[in-house]
C-alpha cells in the first residue's frame, strides 16, 4: 500500500548519503513552509541536473558542456593527468587548489566483492589516454582514496601503466590524507600537502 508523499519524499531523502530519516523529515517539513517559488526552481533544477549533467567524454567529470571547460581548457597542463575515484574528487582537487593538469575518472574502485572489476571502471580509456599520439603525457598521478579498495586499485593501474606505457611516470598521493579517508573530506592544506609530498609508485 502506497503511504503519503510526506513519507515517500522522507524515504527518499533518506536514501541521500549522510542524511537519516530525522534529517529527511526535516527537509520535508523545511520545504512544506518553502515559498512556491522555491519549490518550483528546485524541482526544475532536479530535473536538469539529470537531463543536463553527463559525464564528460574525455576525463569522465561531471559536466554541462562536452568537453569538460578542464579538458578544453588550453592552459592546462596537458603532460599530468590525475586519477581520481569519482567525479566530484575533480571538484574537490579544483577547490583546493595548486594542481594544474588534467584528470581522469575511473567511476569507482575495484571492489569483487559488489561485483566491481577492472572492466567496470574506466581504466581502458584511460591507457587509450596514454597510448594516444595527441597526448604526450609523462606523469599519472594515482589520487584514489586511501583505502583498502582505493589502495589495490592504484596498484593495478599501476601494473597497467608500466606494462603499456613504460615511459610514464607514476606517482602517489603522499600521507597527508588519513587511511579510512575520502578526498571530498580533505581540507584545502591537507589536499596540497599530499600533492607536493607524492612519490614515485
């Protein structure tokens, strides 16, 4: 039997990560007393973010604009690429500053227990990235999350880098970022020391 939508808008809400079932009803209540207005833009910009957001066809970031205005920016640095789990650890590197380069998104982690192995991830595309005449890059920069799963899949990218393209340098984000951690978490001076401080794989 269906409920009512205050509590299927809470169930949904509560399916965000990071929000339990107190905070959803809080924003469904939030809303409730929100001006029509309000509730008409955010509803229009549910809808584009879905219908307008994809992920860009070189790097795999979060964009309205095919290339990502990263990837057809001609300042940047086109000899670095950094690697990264998800789309918003792009955002996360960008907001803290002091790396130029290009990124690459795999869109995960390698993890066989969810059924998640290398040809689930963009790592493909990222050797044909390397491999490509257009791009001449010498150094990839692993920036997975220091985690079990974020460490085992640098580790095979790694493999993977030196197996195909053996004149690329890779490195590793240094310590500055806790075990257990998510780059989305990571302060600004954290972020910059862990670039400054990578090493060689």
């Amino acid at each position: 039997m269906q409920g009512s939508i205050i509590e299927e808008l809470t169930g949904s809400f509560s399916k965000l990560p990071g929000i339990g079932k107190k905070s959803a009803s809080r924003l469904v209540n939030h809303l409730l007393k929100a001006d029509d207005t309000f509730i008409r833009n955010f509803s229009r910009q549910l809808i584009e973010l879905k219908e307008k957001i994809k992920p860009c066809s070189i790097c795999g970031a979060w964009t309205e604009n095919d290339p990502c205005p990263i990837c057809s920016n001609p300042v940047r640095e086109k000899n670095v690429i950094c690697v990264v789990e998800q789309p918003q650890d792009v955002s996360t590197i960008e907001e803290a500053g002091g790396f130029s380069g290009q990124y690459h998104v795999l869109g995960g982690v390698i993890a066989p227990l969810d059924g998640i192995g290398p040809d689930e991830l963009n790592i493909a595309s990222l050797i044909h990235r390397l491999m490509s005449s257009e791009n001449q890059v010498t150094e990839v920069i692993l920036a997975t999350n220091p985690t079990f799963e974020g460490d085992s899949t640098a580790l095979y990218v790694q493999h993977l880098i030196s197996e195909k393209c053996p004149s690329v340098k890779v490195t590793r984000l240094a310590t500055g970022i806790p075990v257990g951690g998510d780059l989305e978490y990571a302060d600004k001076l954290t972020l910059a020391r862990s670039f400054r401080g990578r090493s060689t794989f």
